[in-house]
C-alpha cells in the first residue's frame, strides 16, 4: 500500500499551517511545509543579491539549497539554511513577498518538486502549500482547500506580527494579500486553486479544533485513520 498524504492547500492567512502542523503532530505523520522551502529560497536569493527575475540563477539556487529540517532537543522544528536557523526571518513580509515572486517562476517550481516528494514516507505526510492537491501529489486520497475571508486573514496576520513585536498595519496587510493572492492565482504554472477533487473548508468562523476535526472525520471516511 502507498504511503498516505493528506494535502492542505489554500492563500495565506488561511490557518493551513498551523492545521497542518498539528494534524501532523495528532497523526503522527511527516508533516511538509512547502511553504517554507519557497521561503528559503527567497531568502537565500536575498541574502546573494540575485535578482528576483533572474529564473536561471533561482532555479540553480533552488536545486543546491543547503537546508535541513531538524527537531531540537524538545521536540520543536528547526529549519536551517546554511546551517544556521533561519525560522524568524522566513516570517518577515520581505521573506514572503519575495517567495510569492519566486515560486511564480516555473524553474523553481520544477527544481523544488522532487525534494518535495521525497517527504513522503510512512506512516504518512501531511503537505501544505498552494498546489500539493493539484501538482506535488494529484494522487493523494484527501486533499483539503482551506480558506478564509481576505479580511479575516489580514486580522490573523497582524495579530500574529503583533504578538511577535513586530509593527504592522491591517490596511497595508490587506493590500499586500490581494496583490499575493492575484498573483498567485494569475501565475502560468501551478496557479493557486482547489483540486477538484478537494474538500473546501471554509474557516472565516472556525477555530482550529473544529477545522481538524473536520478533516479528521473526512480522513476517517476515506478509510485513511481506524
């Protein structure tokens, strides 16, 4: 039997990463936060001053990325580039900015796909991103869409940068996730959209455990979970 994947896709501010995290964590599955890998990139990109339409130069980058995905000595992830942990600045507006550029170019996209599937090994991965259901794994027997309103997901970001002691502004946060989100759903590859076959879930007035509870009765439909 093929190894499992539940994939969780959906536009920023959506709640998919940290569902995806803790479904993963409930499951006891690998969990692939593709997300972070176009973060990576990008910041890679920024810290050797390449130039963010140079699609040669990022895909060359994109398939010698020195990064690694390690848990700490309490169990917490780490993610490092070039050996050092970078978790705080993949989080920063110019980090993310930046990788909704780069994953636009399809030499990266290509470049990072393979590194993508290799995550998946038993007992099973849980993927998040913007095109695990439609692209990295079209085959995977659940795959969820998760949305929320563009305002709703503004609020969440900018609280999320004011717990973090960060400035921000809600106005300018709602217009940088329109520019993201027709950006990404606009791109010529893999634009940002729900597989057909996917579950959407709308999570505008939803907390975390009901939306997990969702999918976890929908993993159990599917014969996923005893």
């Amino acid at each position: 039997m093929s190894v499992p994947v539940i994939t969780i896709d959906g536009p920023g501010g959506s709640g998919k990463g940290t569902v995806s995290r803790l479904l993963a964590e409930r499951l006891g599955w690998s969990f692939l936060d593709s997300g972070a890998l176009y973060r990576l990139v990008a910041l890679a990109a920024l810290r050797r001053e390449l130039p963010l339409e140079d699609a040669d130069a990022l895909a060359e980058l994109a398939r010698g990325l020195d990064v690694r995905f390690e848990l700490d000595g309490a169990g917490e992830s780490r993610i490092l580039l070039d050996g050092e942990v970078v978790a705080s600045e993949l989080r920063t507006e110019a980090c993310g900015e930046a990788a909704s550029r780069v994953a636009a170019i399809p030499a990266v996209r290509e470049a990072l796909l393979a590194r993508q599937r290799d995550f998946q090994a038993p007992p099973g991965l849980v993927a998040d991103g913007r095109d695990m259901g439609t692209v990295v794994f079209p085959h995977a027997p659940l795959k969820i869409f998760l949305t929320a309103s563009r305002e709703e997901r503004a609020r969440r970001r900018f609280k999320q940068l004011k717990e973090q002691g960060l400035s921000a502004n809600l106005q300018n946060l709602l217009r940088e996730l329109a520019e993201r989100d027709r950006r990404d759903s606009e791109r010529a590859v893999a634009p940002l959209r729900p597989a057909e076959d996917a579950l959407e879930v709308d999570s505008t007035d939803m907390g975390i455990d009901a939306v997990l509870t969702e999918i976890v009765q929908a993993a159990r439909q599917r014969g996923l979970l005893r």
